[in-house]
C-alpha cells in the first residue's frame, strides 16, 4: 500500500517562508511524478505544482510562480515544497499527490492515484 505523509505545515506571518515535505512509501517512488496540490476554506481543490521522475522537469499553477519551488530526493523518497514570500491567499491545507501513469506534467488532480492526509498553513497578514 502506497503511503504519503506530509509535514512542515505551520503558522507564519505573510512574506515568510516554510518548507514543505512528503514521505512517499510502498512502491518504487523514482518512477512517478509527485504534485502538491493545496485546497483553501471555501474553495475547491487546486494545481500547485509537479516534479518529474527525474527531478528536472517542473511546472507550477501562475499564482506561485517566483515564489514557490518543487524540489525531490529520490534516495529519501521525499518530494518538498519551498515557499517564500508567503501571502494570506496561500492558506490552505497542503496535499501531497503521486502519480504512477508515466508521461506528462498533469495538472488534474485526478490525474494523480494517491494522496496523503494534508498538512495546514495558515498566513498570517
């Protein structure tokens, strides 16, 4: 069985930083793209960002750009997102996604098989 943990969520004040991490287990995590998806009070699910296999290729949803980075270690089966300059709209709990269909840079949540439990931040203005 496939299980993701994230962690690192927490209270900061708006233009903070916090860091984000995703334990991935149960099977060979190198071979999947991992995404970061976030889902605010009130709102819907919504794309953050995905990594490739290799850790090279990257794309990110327009309201993080310049501001939020997807990093993977592959011998840690760790995935982590970095976020700076943190604003008030960035509240919301964080999920960590894996996909295990090979190809391609989804932004679809349903193109993702597994998800872990979330982790909350809160931006304080």
């Amino acid at each position: 069985q496939v299980q993701l943990v994230e962690s690192g969520g927490g209270l900061v004040q708006a233009g903070g930083s916090l860091r984000l991490s995703c334990a991935s287990s149960g099977l060979p995590y190198s071979r999947d793209a991992m995404g970061w998806f976030r889902q605010a009070p009130g709102k819907e699910r919504e794309f953050v960002a995905i990594i490739s296999t290799s850790g090279i290729n990257t794309a990110y949803a327009d309201s993080v750009k310049g501001r939020f980075t997807i990093s993977r270690d592959n011998a840690k089966n760790t995935v982590y997102l970095q976020m700076s300059s943190l604003k008030p709209e960035d509240t919301a709990v964080y999920y960590c996604a894996r996909r295990s269909t090979r190809g391609g840079l989804p932004t679809d949540g349903r193109s993702y098989d597994y998800w872990g439990q979330g982790t909350q931040v809160t931006v304080s203005s």
